[in-house]
C-alpha cells in the first residue's frame, strides 16, 4: 500500500512536471527516458541474475536443511543405539559380578565340603584301620558311623553338584564374558559412526550458517530488485502517460477510440494457441516461498509459435524490459494496451500500425521445445486479467 | 542224747576255731552268693553287652515324632525286646556331633540332615543272633524303616565272644565253688584231726563209730544252711544298696526290680540246700581225711 501511495506520488509529480514542461521538450525527455529505461532494463536483468543466484540458494539450504534434519535422525538413532549397547552392557556386568560371586561362593563352598569331606573321612574310617576283628565301638558307634557316611555321600553329592553348579557357570561366565567383548566392539563400531555423524553434522551446520548469510544477502539485493522492479514499473506507467501526452498533443486519429477492450474494433483475438500456466494476480512464488503479483499472464506454447496482435492498435514499443526479454506494447485505444514479453523476437516496428490477429511476432526456441509468452493487458494505467477478455484456455 | 550233744561236740571242744572258720565260710558263702545272683541276673556278659551293642532302627527323614513314638512302642511289645526308645533327629544330631564333632559345619549348609532312629534294646537273656535276626524280620518292611543297623558281620562275632565269656565266668564260678569246697574240706579236715584224740575216747566208750562223723556233718549242713542264708541276704542287700545308687551297676548286673522278681527268687532257693549239702559233705569228706591219716 505505501508502495502505491508513493508511486502515486511520484506519478503526480512527473505528471505535474509534464504539464509546465513546454511540448518542446518532449522529444529530449523521450530519449532521456529511453536511456533510463535501458539503465533500468540492465538493472533488471542484473536483479534476476541475483533472483535465480538466490533461487539456487534456497535449493541449496532445502537440501542441506534436509540433509540436517536426516543426519539428526540419524544420530538420534545411533544415540539410541548406543544407549541400548549400553544398557545391555551394564546389565550383562551385573550379571557377570552374580555370576563371579556365585562361582566364588561355589568355589568357597566346594572347598570347605572337601576339607570337611577329608577331615570326617579321616575320622570316620579311622575305626576300620583301627581294629581288626571286632570292633571297639558300641551300638552308638555303629549309627554314628552311620549316620557319618550317609552325610559324607549326602556331601560328595552335594560336592559333584557344586562342581557341577560351578561349571555351569563358569559356562555362563565365559558367555557373558563375550557377549561383553561383543557388545563393547559393538560398540565402539556405534561411537565411531556416531563419531563420523556428529562431524558430518558440523560439518552441514556450518555449511548452512553460510548458506543462511548468503540468504540473508540474497534476500537484502531481492528487495532492492523488488524497489528497482517498481521504480521501472513507474517508469513504464510514465512512459504510458507520456505516450498518451503524446497523442493528445498531436491530435492523432485514436483520440476517443475505445476505453474498454470489449470496445477495440474487429474483436479480440488470442495471442498464439496455449495453455494458460501462470495465472493472472496475487500468486505464491514457489521458488522464493513469498507472494508475487502477476500482472499478466503466461501461455505455454511450442517454441516458435507466431505470436498475433490481440486486437486492432498500434505498435508504441518494442524493445527489451529486464525479466520480460523482447517486449512488444501495442496501443488499441484510449488508455488500452497489450503487452507481450518473453518473445524471441517481434516484427514489427515502433509507430506501425496492426490488425487483430496480424502476426507480429515468434516465441523463443526452447530446448524442450516449449516456451512461454508473457502477455498482459492494461486499460487506463491499470493491468487486467486476459482471460476475462481473451479465450484463453486454462 | 549221746546224739544230741555229739552233733556239737566241735562247738563244745573248739569254740575260738569253729568261730574263725564261720566267718571264713560267710564270706566264702557271701562271695559265691553275690557271684551267682550277679551271674543270673546279668547272664554273664549278655546284659553288659544288649546294653552297649542294641539294634538301631533308622527311621526315614519324613517321619514324625508321633510315628516315631508308635514305632518304639511297637518294638517294646516284642518278646525278645527290653525296652525301646525313640529319638528325634534333634537328639540324633546331637549325638552325631558329640561323636565327630568335625561335622558340627554341615548343619550350616542346611538343616538337619539326620533322621530320627528306635534305640532297641534286647533282652540278656535273648541276645542270641536268632532273636536279632527276629527283631530285624519284624521291622524292617515297615515303611517307616529306612535301615536297621544290628551290627552287621560284627554280631556274630560279638556273640561268640559273649558265649565264650559267659563259659568263661561260669567256670571260674565252678572253680571257685571247688576252692570253697576244699576250704570247707581243709577246715574240716584239721579239726577232725584235732579232735581225734576226743573221738577216740568216745569210741573207747561205746559211742558208735558211724554217729560221730553223721552228727558233726549234720552240724556242719546246718550252720552251713544258716551261713548261706545269712550271705544271701547281705547279698541281696548290697545289691539292692548299689542298683539304687550306681546306674553303671544296673546297666551290668540288674535293677532292683529284678532282683527281687520270681525267676530270680528260685535259684537263691536253690543256692541255700547247695550250700548246705556242700558244707556237710566237706564234714564228712574231712573227717574220712582225718581218719584215714597215719597216727
């Protein structure tokens, strides 16, 4: 809105400059304005160099940002990894420190059986050296004896099961031992990757650090294209005034033709045979992401395709406008033109006049064999949407 | 009345000797009193050894003091059985640790590890291999029974020495009857002798020569009964004296109960005629000595 409003202003200005000016002076201020429109056009094309520079940018910091946001992924998932490597880990060392004390005790255990198992034999068997014949003992003696080699066979089994036990667990030990041995390899192997994924993640960080500066350079130099963009925008509407100045001032045939498009002398034809692919108005820029405002629309059509007068007129201009290319402007009435842009080139001159549907002029050769034509349509100094008045097919 | 008084001629001629060799004769007759009762009561060594060596019935870990109680019980109501007496495994590992009381540690690894057990103790005078074999036919398909435990190959052995010993004391007891004897038959035998001289005057005088020795051996049978009588109650005295105050003595010999039971009232019947029989042949014997002596 502030953009209008000073453009307005500025308008007013150059009209109200135009007006003391005396007619004399038309023809230098026209080539005065010539210059600067080729300044401005040699503006624009820089400004959509750093336009397609800044494109390329963003592509850039959507990759990266993606291979960010993947290499996070992946870390994340190494740290788990590593985590549950370590989780396991601790698990399996409290299970080797059970396992080492139940070997001990087992071991403990075995020894004290067998110490026991040696010192009561000893004793218990000692009666059977002792005497030949009948033994000294009584009935007591007798159950006692008893009594001790059933416990020594209770222990020598209790002794064969905890041999048993201990090679059990040695067993599980030395299992435990090298799943530990695997686990820590495991391990180690995560880390290193872990590693390798952490410096190729700084590594991408300060790529997009410097993709973001050069983002924020790029978005700088787009907003001064932006200013320039408008400023040649008031230039052209300048030129439109002065052209219709112009025609007031020499008393040409097309004062008070028609105001309306609808109105312009043996109809509207369309442009060249196409598919409308940019639209008309407020539009999202997928490239930049921010909305752009079409005042024209874009035909697709096959690479050199003639490109044909949309109504009766006459040629005010023909030349190259920075982001249009070759650009065609033909008057069809008070305050009604038609633009074209994009051409590969137009033939016809400045001043000559054209016939609805006359060809005059050819799209670019496309590699892909497919080019567009920029056509916009402006009544009284303000761009209308063509396909309200052209049968463009969408 | 010649008869009467020759029947204390040896009293009216040697008072002080006869004296001496009274008290000789009751202990003598004390000694071989005591001896015998001991020897009846105990049956030799039979007692001494159902009292050390018993059968043990080992009962299995799952049984309860109350099955272990109607076991022992059931085990006393046999003929050849003394007493039988339960112990808990408790009381088993007691014992078990009093006799190697290296494996007191075992009872840390775990709880008790021995069973409970009957204590059977024979009879004396049943302690033969058959009665153990009898013993052990009963018990052991009771499944309460883990193992019974009789000895083994030392039971036979163990009663060969038991019969040998019991010879053995019997034989020594006849030896020592035979040592009275010939005492008795010494004594006599030296008072005859000295009273020769009296004798030969009474026979001077018409005294029949048979009335002399039949009236002294009467004497002799008479004091000899009276003596044994006398020994038998110091005898049994004593015994009933030391069954109440040494335990020892009635674990080797026997309780006072049986001291003073039938069975044991009859051979002390016996013990008394053969004393007197022995005393009045060790008379006459020793008068026939002093007789057949050279003058």
């Amino acid at each position: 809105m502030t953009v209008s409003r000073h453009l307005a202003v500025i308008a007013s200005c150059l009209a109200a400059c135009l007006l003391f000016l005396a007619p004399a002076h038309a023809a230098d201020q026209s080539e005065k304005l010539r210059k600067e429109k080729a300044r401005l056009v040699e503006m624009k094309e820089k400004a959509e160099k750093t336009a397609a520079e800044l494109a390329e940018t963003l592509r850039r910091e959507k990759m990266s940002r993606s291979r960010m946001n993947d290499f996070e992924a992946r870390l994340a998932k190494q740290r788990r990894l590593i985590a549950g490597i370590d989780r396991r880990l601790s698990i399996l060392g409290g299970q080797m420190e059970r396992t080492e004390r139940a070997v001990r005790a087992l071991d403990e255990e075995r020894g004290r059986v067998q110490g026991t198992l040696n010192s009561e034999s000893r004793e218990v068997f000692a009666g059977d050296r002792m005497w030949i014949g009948v033994r000294a003992e009584d009935s007591s003696g007798e159950r006692s004896r008893y009594f001790a080699r059933r416990v020594l066979s209770e222990e020598m089994s209790r002794y064969g099961r905890l041999t048993a036990d201990r090679e059990e667990k040695e067993r599980v030990l030395s299992g435990i031992e090298r799943r530990i041995v695997d686990s820590e390899r495991r391990m180690a192997a995560q880390v290193k990757v872990g590693d390798k994924l952490a410096t190729q993640q700084g590594e991408e960080k300060k790529r997009l650090a410097e993709i973001e500066a050069k983002k924020k350079k790029k978005a700088a130099e787009l907003r001064a294209l932006r200013s320039r963009i408008a400023r040649m925008e008031a230039l052209v509407s300048r030129i439109e005034r002065q052209a219709g100045k112009k025609e007031r001032g020499g008393k040409e045939v097309r004062k008070g033709g028609p105001a309306r498009f609808t109105g312009v002398p043996g109809g509207l034809v369309r442009p060249l045979e196409g598919k409308v692919i940019g639209r008309f108005g407020k539009q999202r820029d997928p490239v930049f992401d921010v909305d752009v405002e079409n005042r024209g629309v874009e035909i697709e059509a096959p690479s050199g395709a003639v490109i044909h007068a949309v109504g009766k007129g006459e040629v005010v201009f023909v030349g190259g406008v920075s982001g249009f290319g070759r650009v065609l402007i033909v008057q069809h009435g008070s305050g009604l033109f038609s633009v074209y842009g994009k051409a590969g080139g137009f033939s016809v001159k400045q001043g000559q006049a054209v016939a609805a549907g006359e060809a005059v002029g050819q799209l670019p050769a496309s590699p892909d064999g497919k080019s567009v034509l920029y056509l916009e349509l402006r009544a009284a100094g303000t761009a209308i949407d063509p396909t309200v008045v052209l049968p463009l097919s969408r | 009345m010649i008869g009467r008084s020759l029947i204390w001629i040896d009293w009216k001629r040697m008072r002080g000797a006869l004296l001496r060799e009274s008290a000789v004769r009751f202990f003598l007759f004390l000694l071989l009193g005591a001896i015998f009762e001991a020897m009846l009561l105990s049956g030799g060594i039979n007692r001494y050894m159902s009292d050390r060596w018993r059968v043990t019935a080992v009962l299995r870990l799952s049984v309860t003091a109350v099955e272990g109680e109607g076991m022992a019980r059931k085990a006393a109501g046999l003929p050849e059985v003394h007493s039988a007496e339960y112990r808990s495994p408790e009381t088993s590992w007691k014992e078990f640790v009093d006799a190697y009381p290296v494996m007191e540690a075992l009872r840390a690894a775990g709880g008790n590890p021995l069973p409970g057990y009957v204590e059977i103790r024979m009879r004396p005078d049943r302690f033969t291999e058959g009665d153990f074999r009898s013993v052990e036919t009963v018990l052991k398909p009771l499944p309460e029974v883990e193992k019974i435990l009789s000895g083994g190959e030392t039971l036979s052995r163990l009663l060969r020495v038991s019969r040998w010993m019991n010879i053995m004391f019997w034989a020594g007891y006849c030896i020592l009857c035979a040592v009275s004897f010939s005492v008795f038959f010494l004594q006599e035998k030296a008072r005859a002798t000295l009273l020769s001289g009296d004798f030969e005057y009474l026979r001077e005088r018409g005294v029949p020569a048979r009335a002399i020795p039949l009236s002294r051996a009467a004497a002799a049978a008479f004091a000899g009964g009276l003596l044994s009588l006398a020994a038998m109650g110091a005898t049994v005295s004593i015994f009933i004296a030391l069954s109440g105050r040494l335990p020892a003595f009635s674990r080797v010999i026997g309780s006072y109960a049986e001291i003073l039971s039938f069975p044991f009232l009859i051979p002390w019947a016996l013990f008394i005629p053969a004393s007197t029989i022995l005393s009045g042949g060790a008379s006459l014997l020793g008068w026939r000595a002093a007789q057949s002596r050279p003058r």
